[in-house]
C-alpha cells in the first residue's frame, strides 16, 4: 500500500469514528430528553409535598413543559435548516442544561413551573435535530441499523425513566430529596455540549423554509388562554373571565387559520400546512393523535397521584408497579409494526384503542373492588392490557397518518403530527383539574385522603375510557394499510431540508408518543 492510500484510509477510519461519536452524543441527547420527561411524572406528589405547590402548579409542571416543547418543535427544526444542525442542537442541549439545573435549585413552585417552560422550549430546539444530523451524517443504506439503536434508546428511556425518577427520589442523595432527578442532567449535558462541539458535522438545508413566528405566537396564545382557566378555574371558582377566556381561544385559532392561509400564498412557509387536512386520511390522523394526546395526558398525572398520595405508595413502589406497562408497549410495538400491520391493516390500530380501553374499564373494576387494599401485582393485568393496546397503536401510527400526504409536504405533515401529539398531551394535564382535582373536596382530612384519590382515580379513568371509544371511531378514517413509500418521504425530504425538520421531527414522532411511557 502506497503512502497515499494509507493516508486515504487513515482518513475513511477517522471519518467513521467520528459519525458513531457524534451518533452516540445526539442519541445521548434524546435518551435525556425521553428520561426527562418520564422522570419527572414519578416524583410529581414528592415536588408537591416538598414545596407546597398547589395542584394547579403541579399540572403546569407537567404541561409547562409539553406546552413550550409543541410550540417550538418546528419552529425549532426550521431554525436547524437555517442556521446549521450543529449549532442549534448545541444550543438546545446548551439551554436544556441550564434550564434543568434552574429546576433543581428552583425555590418555590413559580420558579419551577417556569424552569420547566424554559427546559421545554430548549427541548424543541435540541430534538428535531437529532435525526436530521442522523440523516446528514449517515447514507441511507447505514439507516436502518442506525433507526434500530434509536428504538432500543426509547424503549430502554421509557422503562429507565420511572425506576430512575423512583430511585433518585427515594435516596435523598444529600439531603436534596427529588432535586436529583434534574441535577442528573448536568454531567451529562456538559459532556455532550463539549463533545458534541468537537464531533458533530455542521449541515444545513439547502432548501430550508421560513419561520413562521406569527404562526407561533397564536398558537401558544390560544393554548394559554384555553389551559390557563382550565388548570386555574377549580381553585378561583370558575371566575366568568376563565370562560371568556376559552371562548377568545376559539377566536384566535380561527384568526391562526386566516394567517396561515395568507401566509401560505405569500412565501409557501406556513407553520401549518392547511392544505394536508384535506386528505381525510391525514385531518383523521391528526385528530387521533390529539386526543389520543389528551387520554394519556390525564391518565399518566392521575395515575401517580393516586399511587403516592392515595395509596400512600412510596415513589419507588410506584415506579416499580409501571415496569409490566412498559414492558408490554415495547413488546407489542415490535409486534405491531414487524408482524401484525403488514397482515391486518388499520384493524391492528382499533384493536390497540379497544384493548387500552379494555384495560381502563378492568382498572377501574379493580380500583373499585380492592380500594386502598389494592397491591401492585393487582395492577399488573390491567396494566399490560393497556400497554399491550399502547404499543399496537403508537409504533403504526405516524405512517398510517402519512399515507395520503403528497411527498413534497411529508416534513411539514410529520412535524405537525408530533406537534398536535403534545399539544393535546398539554390539554390532558389542564383538564385533570376537571374531570380529577373536581371530584375532590377542597378541606380534606387525613382520614379522607385516599378513598376521596381512589373515587377521583376511578372518575378520570371512565373520561380515558371515553376518550378511547372516540379515538376507536376516528380511526375508522384511516387508510386500511399505509403506504410504504410515504415513510421514505418523511425521511428524505428532512435529509436535504426541503421540508424543514421533516426527517427530524417526523421520525422523531412515535419516539415522543412513547415518552410518556410510565
């Protein structure tokens, strides 16, 4: 070998080395993300209890979070094509680490509410990057290899995620209770933000689409003005203005159609692409995707107040208890896509909304039944029905969503999808004040606390049951099976930008719906 293929194959090794480190720091990236997000729910009645924070603050713990992460997704993919991948995720995992360390030294509940809006927008920066540098850095016949780390991440986050938050929360690490379970995101977002610096490759979109700020801006108003009385309402006695409010929400979701519709005639770079909902399989799709946002939005809250606070469960009991959950979605997901989709169609998917239903209705049999007897074992069967159904939706889901979209809008419809699933997850949190916190009385004594959290448990449950039934009939509008090459699309059009984060926010999807996992 001459000196000069020696050099060329020094360079080809460096080269590899360098992608599958800069593969394992954006992947890093997202299992911390994913952790986050499931950490958090587990020591939710801790926060509660070490702070004193009302359960309005508590929702808005939660919901903060989803709200700033569903309005700055694309925004935050966009920014990507524009100004570089790299330099955006360092931002994003910049400001995520700052963020978490603001939520683990927070003060009071304010400070910590708006440390998590804070972590959240940071979140929607750093995310939608992830699998577009995938995209940029890896050929397309290395995807699939790379796709398949990526799935092992999430179902290793969704299961890693609640026993963390438990653990963490149960050893008090120096005296800082559930503060750990933010503080843990610091080595690793340094670690990241230095290396990352170092390994990641620069890419941008050739053709990358405008921001669409204005866009952003009625959103996130209209979904303030409809969470805000929702989470608040309770504790003020539904004040008029709250249902002025929520009314004027309509009003600027109708004034956020009339701008995108101008703003598409003018530059072709909404932020939301009216012109998908005409395909029925797409308007159905997005539809199931919010509330199905919405079911798992309330059920997950209610799910941890009742273990801790109603059944008096120590954090640790609790996350334990959601391993065969998250277990079975993992399974069936694998199932769902590689076997049962390709024979069976759009019936796999109704069948996952009537078993998590199934699941529901055994759930709040047993709640009932066993009161505040119940044992963890107990909730085993209901549990695994219901991530059984889980994973036969959320793996299929997104493509059978796609299936009708024209190639050229596959990045925008895909980013849209995963951005509806977290609004609607924001709109699960603001109506547990309704249909959980509603049923409780206000002035409760000790004696009181768990039979008023197992009745207000067994009330959210039958609204999830509800709310399973419709999702059962919307998915009637989906094409009975999807089409193969319209996933290709979502993947393409993000790897040269021409659909803004697409490859990044689309592939992304079915990572974020399984993020609640426990």
């Amino acid at each position: 070998m001459t000196s000069s293929e020696t050099l060329v194959s020094s360079s080809v090794r460096t080269a590899d080395r360098r992608r599958w480190f800069a593969l394992a720091i954006v992947m890093t990236a997202a299992f911390m993300d994913l952790v986050d997000v499931t950490i958090v729910n587990i020591a939710i009645p801790s926060i509660q209890k070490d702070t004193g924070a009302s359960f309005s603050q508590i929702q808005w713990i939660t919901a903060g979070y989803a709200l700033a992460f569903a309005a700055g997704l694309i925004t935050g993919g966009r920014l990507g094509d524009i100004h570089g991948r790299k330099r955006l995720f360092l931002l994003g995992i910049g400001g995520f680490t700052l963020a978490s360390a603001l939520c683990g030294f927070a003060v009071n509940p304010e400070m910590l509410v708006a440390s998590r809006i804070l972590q959240g927008a940071m979140a929607a920066m750093m995310v939608p990057q992830v699998l577009s540098i995938v995209h940029a850095t890896f050929p397309a016949h290395e995807r699939g290899k790379v796709f398949g780390l990526f799935g092992a991440i999430v179902g290793l986050g969704a299961v890693s995620g609640p026993l963390l938050g438990a653990l963490l929360t149960e050893w008090n690490l120096f005296g800082l209770e559930w503060r750990p379970i933010f503080l843990i995101n610091l080595p690793v977002g340094v670690a990241a933000l230095l290396l990352g610096s170092r390994f990641i490759t620069e890419s941008k979109a050739p053709r990358a689409l405008k921001l669409d700020l204005v866009g952003v801006a009625l959103v996130t108003l209209g979904l303030l003005m409809l969470l805000y009385p929702l989470t608040r309402g309770r504790e003020l006695g539904w004040p008029l203005w709250g249902y002025a409010s929520m009314a004027g929400a309509l009003v600027v979701f109708a004034a956020l159609v009339a701008y995108e519709r101008r703003k598409a005639a003018r530059d072709g770079s909404p932020l939301v692409e009216l012109s998908l909902f005409r395909v029925k399989s797409f308007a159905a799709g997005i539809a199931v995707q919010t509330v199905f946002g919405v079911a798992l939005g309330v059920f997950f809250l209610v799910w941890t107040l009742y273990m801790q606070i109603g059944l008096g469960w120590s954090p640790l009991r609790a996350g334990l208890t959601g391993v065969p959950f998250s277990l079975a979605v993992s399974v069936a997901a694998g199932m769902s896509v590689q076997k049962l989709v390709p024979r069976f169609g759009r019936k796999v998917l109704q069948a996952g909304a009537l078993l998590m239903a199934a699941g529901v209705l055994l759930y709040i049999w047993e709640s009932g039944r066993y009161g505040l007897r119940i044992a963890p074992w107990q909730m085993a069967l209901p549990l695994v029905v219901m991530g059984v159904g889980m994973g036969l939706i959320v793996a299929p889901l997104t493509d059978a969503v796609l299936s009708g979209v024209p190639r050229e809008h596959a990045g925008s419809a895909s980013g849209l999808i995963n951005t509806v699933q977290q609004m609607g997850n924001a709109l699960g949190l603001g109506l547990v004040s309704v249909v959980f916190f509603g049923v409780i009385g206000d002035r409760l004594a000790p004696a009181q606390v768990g039979p008023a959290f197992v009745d207000a448990f067994q009330h959210a449950l039958w609204w999830v049951a509800a709310v399973l039934g419709v999702i059962f009939v919307l998915m009637a509008a989906l094409p009975n099976r999807p089409a193969q090459h319209v996933e290709g699309a979502a993947g393409t059009e993000g790897a040269d930008g021409s659909g803004g984060a697409g490859g990044g926010e689309g592939l992304a999807s079915g990572s974020r719906e399984r993020e609640l996992v426990g």
